[in-house]
C-alpha cells in the first residue's frame, strides 16, 4: 500500500456504482498469478476493475458489491494471515486489514468463499459479474449459482438475472475525476522527466537499452514501481516496426531515436513516444518529415474538444500528413483524392468486394501511417470504453483521456522514395484530457519540437 494511499477515493467509486446498480450483488475476482518459468512468477499487478473499487492488491482476492444489504456494501474475501507464507512472499492484510485499512464492511479467509458467497446470493434477483475471461472464474460463479438454486426448500431463491458491470465500471473509468486526474498527472510528469533524460543520455555508439535504462531510472526515482507496458526504443529503421521490443540495437551517428515509453503511478499509465536524433541534430530531411507529423499531431490535439467526434480527431492528423506526404513527393496526386481512395478500398473490404491478402490496395497514406491516431488512457495503457455506438463514433466528452500519435514510417528497404527519407520513422505522442474548454495536454513538460530538442541535448552534451 503507497504512501499516498486514500481509502476514501475507492469508497467515493464503490457508493456511485452502488447508486449506478439495481438492487443486487456485484461480484469481481482478483487478477490470478501467472508462471513466468519454471517456479518463478510474472510480476504481479492487480485487475484494474478490482483495484478501481477496492484498493487491495493482493492475488486470489474476490470483492462484493452489495446494493440492497443493509450492513455489508463492501465484501473482501483475503488470504488470510500466515506467519511463514509472509516470510517468504510478504505481508498480508488479512480480514482484519482489509475491514480496518480498506473500508471492508466484513471480511473473510479466502477458505470460506464458497460458503459465504451463496449466503450473500440468497434471495437476489440481479447478480452483476463479468465472464469469459477465466474458465476456472466462470465454473466457480456456476457453482455458487446452483449452491444457492438448492436452497429453495429452505425458502431461498436464486438471482434469476445476470448482468455485467463492466458497462457501469468502465463508464465510470472513462470519464476520470480528480481523484484519478490526481495519480495520472503524476504519471504524465514522471514520463515526461524520463524521456527528457533520454535525450540527456543519448550519444552515438550507446545502446538502445542503455537508454531506455536512463529512461526507467527517472521512472522509478521518481516513484513509478513499473511500466505502464514495454518501452519501445527503437533507433534507425527499427522504428519502423510499430512494436518494437528487442531494444538491444547500437545507436548509430545520423540516426534518429525513437521512445515509447511510460510511467505507471498508483495504477495509472502514462504513454508518451517521441522521437528524436541520436546525435542531438536533425538532418534536413528528418526535420521535415518531423515537422509534418508534429503539425499533424498539434491539429489533432486542437480537436480535443468536448462534442468532437473521436474520429475527428483521426481524420484530421490523416489530412495534415497526407498533405505532408504529397508535398515531400512520397505520394502523388490530390491530398483529398488520396483520402478519398483509401476510405472506398475500406469500403470495399467491409463489403468483401475485395480481398486484401491478394488485391492489389491503392497508393495512400496507409502505406506510410498505418495505424489510428487515438486510443482512451487510463489505469489501463489502452483503457475501457467504447469508440462506437452502432456506426457512430463517440462523442469526445469533458473527463476523457485519450492519446494523440501520429506518425509516419519510410522503411530503409523502399525502392520507390527518394533516398534521403529511407529509414526514417517518427511518431510523436501525447496524453490529452478532455475539458469543458481547450485540450489539456497533461504530457507537455516533454520537449518536442525540433528545436527544444536540440537544445536540450546539445546542453547536456556540454555538460558531459
């Protein structure tokens, strides 16, 4: 439990998903413990849903959310004390823990879930639990269900109606508050501490992890105890593979570098790519492919407005780039026929007219931006929440937190752009929050234009 751990801020979400719910019992489980090899464990890191309405992170854990109970709202089943396991593995809260520290109505030894929960199931109509994700999770629910449907001769009666609270949850979690603007603004300041010392750092003849080492410092320096995903550092032509993740590459002179990397703080992710050159100058044509991504990216970001469709903000980065890449000669034709052409051979794979692994598609910015400009930003790196009702976007609305990241691609391997480009791949991303008036870039302590950049790095190398 951190420092700045605030039980309130779980009760304040517990008692609006409450108030959200008919009457019924809510019931969530805990991330299970994965083997990485052999006897040895990944790293453990708590269910996001779980840890959104409970603050408790131990594995193995099952939560209840009750509405309609007069004494129990909030139910934990732990593990329960054990004086050698917490020798070897580390303490535990036990029931005690988690009704003094956690706010737990009751609390029980995890021992007794399967007495316990059918007594909490009786004589409830709704049931909220989410499925599909863990089979052994899924046989378990049945079982308390049937437990329960034996009761009747007892004069009990089983949940007849089952829901899943996801849809309440992650609405919830889309539209964040102060309490989660509180740890995600930290996360965002230490990300963007740790891509400036990045720039610090790098030199020609270092390796691609070394920087991400220097990187990671300044992450858990400054409190993230992990990754919100895996850095992506990439120099030269690897940065044309989107996801990247060997990060064992020299660094070499003329090259540029490019970062994913971000912060995770008191459960909240940070997600920030920039790019920048491994000599601390951009050369003429880096600077110029960087520059239409970076004017792509500030247009995108400027839509992040309240009422803007989501996709809005993806189609307007396309239309800057496009124009980009007709202007540095990698297309040719009209920007808007370019967008055009693209949006009628998407039309035509929808409606299978075509075959995209054997027809030829046409020549457009796909080629050199591949993937979408935006994606919600949360506890989780790529959060819950919808894009789509039926065939329209989502609305953009004030809370919302989602990523700006353009870029664009030009393999070393192409033999049909001039060859000043080749090997160039430059994405620039930020983490934006949606306000009642302009965009709130909370990831803006991280340098990004061309020349801030160099002058950063050209400070560090005088120091050095």
């Amino acid at each position: 439990m951190s420092a700045d751990f605030d039980a309130g801020i779980f009760k304040r979400r517990r008692d609006e998903l409450i108030e959200r719910m008919q009457d019924g019992v809510a019931i969530f489980p805990a991330a299970p413990e994965y083997l990485r090899n052999g006897d040895v464990h990944h790293d453990y890191r708590q269910h996001s849903d779980f840890y959104y309405l409970t603050g408790f992170s131990e594995p193995g854990s099952l939560a209840l959310i009750i509405k309609g109970h007069g004494e129990h709202q909030f139910v934990l089943f732990v593990p329960k004390r054990d004086k050698l396991m917490e020798i070897w593995n580390g303490r535990r809260a036990g029931p005690e823990g988690a009704v003094n520290r956690f706010g737990a109505d009751a609390a029980y030894n995890l021992e007794e879930i399967d007495d316990k929960v059918p007594e909490y199931l009786r004589d409830v109509q709704r049931m909220y639990v989410h499925l599909g994700d863990d089979a052994k999770f899924d046989a378990r629910v049945t079982k308390w269900l049937n437990a329960v449907r034996r009761m009747k001769r007892q004069g009990f009666n089983a949940p007849t109606e089952m829901h899943d609270p996801s849809e309440i949850v992650h609405e919830m979690r889309l539209i964040k508050n102060d309490d989660d603007l509180r740890y995600m603004r930290r996360a965002c300041d230490i990300a963007a501490a740790g891509h400036n010392a990045g720039m610090r750092a790098t030199r020609p003849g270092l390796f691609e992890y070394q920087v991400q080492a220097e990187i990671e410092y300044v992450f858990r320096k400054e409190g993230s105890h992990r990754n919100g995903y895996g850095s992506i550092v990439a120099g030269g032509d690897n940065a044309n593979i989107l996801h990247y993740c060997e990060n064992n590459m020299a660094l070499n002179d003329g090259d540029l570098l490019l970062v994913d990397a971000g912060a995770e703080y008191a459960m909240y992710s940070a997600d920030i790519t920039r790019t920048w050159p491994v000599n601390g100058k951009f050369s003429e044509p880096q600077a110029e492919v960087y520059n239409w991504v970076l004017q792509a990216q500030l247009a995108a970001i400027d839509k992040c407005r309240e009422g803007v469709s989501f996709r809005e903000v993806h189609n307007v980065a396309v239309e800057v780039l496009t124009e980009g890449l007709v202007a540095m000669g990698l297309l040719e034709g009209n920007p808007a026929e370019i967008i055009e052409k693209q949006a009628k051979w998407d039309e035509a794979i929808k409606a299978k007219q075509v075959d995209p692994k054997k027809d030829q598609p046409p020549r457009t910015y796909r080629e050199f931006y591949m993937h979408n400009t935006s994606h919600w930003l949360g506890m989780d790196v790529h959060d819950v929440g919808d894009y789509k009702h039926g065939d329209d976007w989502v609305p953009l609305r004030a809370g919302c937190v989602l990523t700006v990241e353009p870029g664009l691609y030009i393999a070393k391997d192409r033999d049909d752009v001039p060859d000043k480009y080749k090997g160039i791949g430059i994405r620039i991303e930020d983490d934006v929050l949606v306000t009642k008036g302009d965009p709130d870039v909370m990831t803006e302590a991280a340098v990004k234009k061309v020349e801030d950049i160099e002058a950063l790095m050209a400070e560090a190398l005088a120091k050095a």
